[in-house]
C-alpha cells in the first residue's frame, strides 16, 4: 500500500508525521512525502525547529489515484499553509472524491475545512478547531480517534500527539480494509 503523507514547507509537528510514516512502514506500506515544494520540509516540536524530510514529489505532479491512502499531519501552520495552497487543497478532495481513506490528526483538519469535505463527517481535532468543523457542516466530537464511514471514503481523526498510538492503530487498520477491498 502506497500511502501518501501531505505537508507544508515548512510547520508541520514532527511526530504527526513521523509516528504515523512508522505505522504505515511498520504496516508494509511505503509512505511517499507530498509537499507544495521541491526539497526538503521543516519539521516542528510545537513552536520549535526540529528535523527537516526529503520530499518525495510536488503535489502538482501526483494525483489521488496513485496512492492508496492519504495521511495528513498536524502542526498549526501546516495546514494553515496547505489550505492556502489550491493543488494541495484539490489534492485532498481528490482522496474523497476517488474514495479512497484519510486520515487527519491534530490541525490537520484545517485542511478538510477547506476542501469542502466534513460535511455530514463526524471527526475530531484539536479542540481549537471545532468552531470551524461545525460551521463546514460537520460533526465535532472531543475523542481520543474517530472513524467515519459516513462518506465516500473513511475518515480517520485525532485530537493531539497524545493520541498518536490509537491514531495509528486505527488508520493502519482502515488503511488495510480498504487495501484488501474490505470496504473504505
């Protein structure tokens, strides 16, 4: 299973996105890191510069339908930054669109808002982001994760990082459902 991981340049909170690129491998997935840019991205603990990551392709010259999966990290500029960007924003809607499972964590639902595709989903998030969730016509929920499969696709979300390892189990198990045609 091919597995694709949206980031920004740069704001994106270093364990969303490498915890979950761990889950996928540990899965036997490989994880592909999509960016709007070339090069590297600038990871982030919190409001501090952590790592940087390889960029495996620009958003601009990949499609949905060439992943499997889509797994978006958190960190608050990140996705405030993604949803700024229209081909990263199409992007996204194109995993819902093709049917194919998200998975969103933390910020990351930003993102969601943004392309236009929480309505009638039930998710959670960081509790900052509630307001913007209810107003996209989606249902917030305060949970560790949650899985919705009231949609095209599935949609699996996180509230923080301290919800990473549920986060991952969750996702990998629905990553996999969808992958053995188990439903999505």
């Amino acid at each position: 299973m091919k597995v694709a991981f949206l980031v920004a340049p740069e704001g994106v909170e270093q364990v969303e996105l490498t915890e979950p690129w761990q889950a996928v491998k540990d899965a036997g997935g490989t994880p592909h890191l999509v960016s709007t840019r070339p090069g590297r991205v600038q990871a982030f603990h919190h409001l501090d510069k952590g790592d940087t990551f390889p960029v495996d392709a620009v958003v601009a010259d990949v499609r949905a339908e060439e992943y499997d999966a889509l797994v978006l990290p958190g960190g608050v500029a990140n996705p405030d930054f993604l949803r700024m960007d229209e081909r990263a924003v199409g992007f996204v809607r194109d995993f819902f669109v093709a049917g194919r499972p998200v998975a969103a964590i933390c910020h990351a639902p930003w993102t969601l808002v943004e392309a236009d595709v929480v309505r009638g989903r039930t998710l959670t998030s960081w509790p900052s982001l509630r307001t913007d969730v209810q107003n996209a016509g989606g249902h917030w929920v305060d949970e560790q994760v949650k899985v919705c499969t009231a949609g095209p696709n599935t949609l699996v979300t996180s509230r923080k990082p301290d919800d990473l390892k549920a986060f991952c189990a969750a996702f990998t198990e629905e990553f996999g459902r969808a992958a053995a045609g188990d439903g999505s």
